[in-house]
C-alpha cells in the first residue's frame, strides 16, 4: 500500500513537472506569436502604403485579424482572388508600356543613325567644296 501510495505521488509529481514544461513552453510560444504579429503589423502597414502608392485597387488594404484561423482571415484580405489579379494586371501595364518604350527607343536610334550618316554626307560635301575653293581661290 505505502509502495503504491510512493508511486502515485512520483506519478503525481512528474504529471507537475511535465504541466509546467507545457506551460512554459506555452507561454514561450504565446511570446513568439505575440513578436511575430507585431512583425506582420509592421509590414501589413508598409504593404498598404505601397498598395496606395502603386494604386492597384481602390480601397484594398491588410487589415490583421488576431482571430484569423487561416492567413486570409489573419491578413484580411484573399491574396488569390483580391491582390494577384491587380498585381497581375499591373505587371501586364508594365510590360506593355516597357514594350512601346523600346520600340520608340529603336525608333529614335534608327533615325539617330540617319541624322548622322546625313550630318556626315554634309560635312564631306562641304569638305569638297572646301577643297575646291582651296584649289581656285580666283574664282571667288
């Protein structure tokens, strides 16, 4: 009897001992979350200043839920269904205008080359003519 009252307070006591090793990982852990949701504040509000600044959509921003089970409910918003279509269309803008950019570029370089085989063909002409007036400075 005595032997199996020692064992149930060793059971008891080791029961404790592992409650507190979860507790305290639990409280390490809640820490951790706490630090990290702060971290997702900070960048909630760095993303929606750059949302406002690029203007993808009116009034789409990160609003953090605490609650959230899933990282759409924590982060307020859908990335999928909200914010890829108007990142995707802004890249699609980019690229279109980077496209007319080039082209215009290849345009401008084109008639570059033009002006300066034109530019070259005067200066020869007028370098014929110069040689001519060096050879017959009577003439004029």
């Amino acid at each position: 009897m005595k032997r199996e009252l020692q064992a149930v307070e060793r059971d008891i006591m080791e029961a404790e001992v592992a409650r507190n090793g979860w507790e305290a990982k639990s409280w390490d852990l809640d820490t951790m979350i706490g630090h990290k949701f702060k971290e997702l504040e900070a960048l909630s509000i760095e993303c929606n200043q750059a949302l406002r600044r690029l203007k993808l959509v009116q009034g789409l921003q990160y609003v953090l839920n605490a609650k959230g089970s899933s990282p759409a409910e924590v982060l307020g918003i859908d990335y999928k269904s909200t914010l890829k279509p108007a990142l995707d269309s802004f890249a699609d803008d980019i690229n279109k205008s980077s496209m007319s950019k080039l082209e215009e570029l290849i345009s401008l370089q084109q008639q570059s080359v033009e002006n300066a085989a034109k530019i070259e063909a005067k200066r020869n002409c007028v370098a014929v003519l110069q040689s001519n007036c060096d050879e017959h400075p009577e003439n004029f």
